[in-house]
C-alpha cells in the first residue's frame, strides 16, 4: 500500500500544475455544494429551533361548512374554551392579537434603531428599575434585545421625535412576543403610532419551565376536544413554518443541482487529466508491468491517484465552503448548524467523481504491452 500512494504522490507532484488546475475544478464544486446545503440547513434549524416559547393560534372552518369563523370566535362555546386556555397555570399569556403599536426609535445622536411595536400598560413587570406607578414624565420601560445593546437605566431614547428616559428592563411579552417598548397608559393619546390591523388569531406564551412543545399540542387537543365537527383550532406558525421549511427544501436542491454541475466538469478533467498522464507514463507502466504487476494493480495505481487528488480538493473545497457559510451566518447572526446531511453527500461525491473520472485512464493503462520496452 505505502508503495501505491508514494507513486501516487509522485505522479501528482509530477504535473502538478495540471493536477492543481484539476483540483480547483472539484474544490469550487465542492465548495458550492457545502456552503448552500450549510445556509439552507442553518436556515431549517431556525425555523425548528427548540427556544421557540410562543405560536399562533387560529380557528379554521372546514370547506363544506363555510362559516363565518369571526361570528364563531364570538359563540359562548368558543369564548369558554378560550378562557379555560388562559386560566392553565404552564400558560402565561393567551390573549386575541391586538393591534400592533409601530412607533420610530433612535438614540439621541441620531442613529436609528428602526420600527418598534410599542405597548401602552401601567402594570408591566420589572426586573431592573423602577415601575412606571413610580415614575412621572416622559418614561419608558424596555425589553432587552440586541437593538438596544447600548441603552441602559437612565439612558434617553427618541420615540417619534420626543425624549424618553429609561427608567426600567422587563423580561414581558406584553400582547405580542416582538414587543420591545412599554409606555404609561398616560402617554397613548400623547404619542403618535402606526398601527397594524387586527388578526383572528390567538398569540399563546408559554410559561417558563414548562416544554412548550407538550404545551401547545396539550392547548390544541384542549380547545379541540368535543367541538364542532365543521371548527378546527391549529397551530398557524407550524403550518408556516412547514410551508417555509419545504420551500428551502426544495431551493436547496435546485441550487444544489446547479453547483453540481461544476463536479460534473471537474470530472471529465479528471478524464483528461489522469488520460495524458497515462500516455506520458508508458513507459513507466510498461517497467511495473515487466516487473510483476498486474492489470488491476495498474488500474488500481490510477484510480487511486485520482481519487486521491480529488479527496485533497474536495476536504479543502468543504471547509472553505463551511468558512464562507460561517461568515454569511454571523453576519446575519443566524446560528450554524452542522450538516450530517452534506458529509453524508460529500463522501460518496468524492469517491464517484475521483473513480468515475479516472476509471477510463486506469483501464487504458492496464492494457499497455510490457513488450514495448524491446521495441
């Protein structure tokens, strides 16, 4: 063995320009197809990620039926059911989506923050700070996220053009989980908003130390138990999230198949390649032959030279994919998620692209005549 790859190395070094060129071949198609199967992978464990603590909910009328599911949200049948669901102790919000509050943030030197849902409410919860029931003038409480990464307790943001100080953090969805800012009931009537219109849904909060997972399906079975045959409560977020998940499914695969048109090409340089090879090394192969060797250890020489040269280009093509998807993911701060999937791909890609591409050199080369030599 240690005789076949050191002939084997030797026959690359040889032409290692033409070998470099080759490989560069199979190192960008590699490169493609780890770095989309990485991006969509990363994207799918986003949607599927286990954090996810709150879900729509939305009552659905069968086809046949065709009611009116707004008149049916209003039934005393319904509103119980709805109201048995916010009395559980692993829910901690369960309330109809209200209209969104959109409010324009910067900081005081001027840099934006951008569009903000906005809750009006004297009674929101504090974990650092002070209540608004103790606090007078323009105040504002805030959720800590990456938005406000700069802002602390006594820092002064601009809401709409007016100054506010903040006077305290909550750790409070309020009625939406993207609410990021809570003002005093006071302040409704004194600060213009945008507002998005009212939805049929239900936003469901799940209480902390409970698994959300068991909690919504336990909430759904619970609001489906003994209803009306043509009414259905479903979860609106995992239906989008399946319809965005095959969607990259299907994106992942298209693009797929077009970076493996670049393995396709590094192929038949393969071909090339290891074919004029064989014909510069006739003479060589005509010596190994005389001495012994046999036809599929000839082969097996050129196979494994190619199969070796595509393996070195394929592993420096997957990490510089994996380093580029890192990047694109940091930047978009979306976790990475470690693809078995393109590992699993990528192995038997290398091996078909490196044998398929030398087999025809290989066979070549076992046919030469030992006997050439004496001509």
């Amino acid at each position: 063995m240690t005789f076949f790859i050191r002939n084997c190395v030797a026959g690359l070094w040889f032409n290692r320009l033409r070998s470099t060129l080759t490989g560069i071949g199979v190192l960008v198609g590699v490169a493609s197809v780890v770095l989309i199967m990485a991006l969509s992978d990363a994207l799918i464990a986003t949607i599927d990620d286990e954090d996810v603590t709150s879900c729509q909910i939305a009552l659905m009328s069968s086809a046949e039926a065709d009611a009116d599911v707004l008149d049916a949200m209003s039934s005393p049948d319904i509103v119980a059911r709805l109201q048995g669901v916010a009395q559980r102790t692993d829910v901690a919000s369960f309330a109809p989506e209200a209209q969104r509050h959109i409010v324009e943030v910067s900081l005081p030197t001027g840099v934006s923050i951008g569009s903000m849902v906005v809750n009006f409410t004297d009674s929101v919860p504090v974990i650092a700070g002070e209540p608004f029931t103790r606090a007078t003038g323009d105040v504002v409480i805030m959720r800590p996220n990456p938005d406000f990464s700069n802002v602390t307790i006594g820092d002064q943001i601009v809401i709409n053009g007016q100054f506010f100080q903040v006077i305290g953090t909550t750790d409070s969805h309020g009625m939406t989980p993207d609410t990021k800012l809570f003002l005093p009931e006071r302040m409704s009537s004194l600060v213009d908003v945008d507002q998005l219109s009212t939805t049929g849904t239900h936003l469901l909060i799940g209480q902390q130390g409970f698994p959300f997972s068991e909690v919504r399906q336990s909430v759904i079975d619970q609001l489906n138990d003994g209803i009306d045959p043509d009414m259905k409560f479903f979860d609106m977020s995992a239906e989008m999230a399946s319809g965005l998940r095959d969607a990259l499914g299907t994106i992942q695969m298209v693009l797929g198949a077009i970076a493996s048109v670049s393995l396709a090409v590094a192929a038949l340089n393969i071909v090339n390649t290891m074919y004029i090879a064989s014909l510069e090394r006739v003479d060589e192969i005509a010596v190994l032959k005389s001495m012994g060797m046999t036809r599929v250890q000839v082969m097996a020489l050129f196979l494994l030279e190619s199969v070796l040269l595509v393996t070195i280009f394929a592993l420096l093509g997957a990490l510089i994919g994996n380093l580029c998807a890192a990047l694109i993911l940091t930047y978009a701060d979306i976790p990475m998620a470690f693809s078995w999937m393109a590992l699993a791909t990528l192995v038997p890609v290398i091996v078909l692209v490196g044998a398929g591409g030398g087999f025809y050199p290989a066979h070549r080369a076992a046919k030469i005549d030992p006997v050439r030599l004496l001509r």
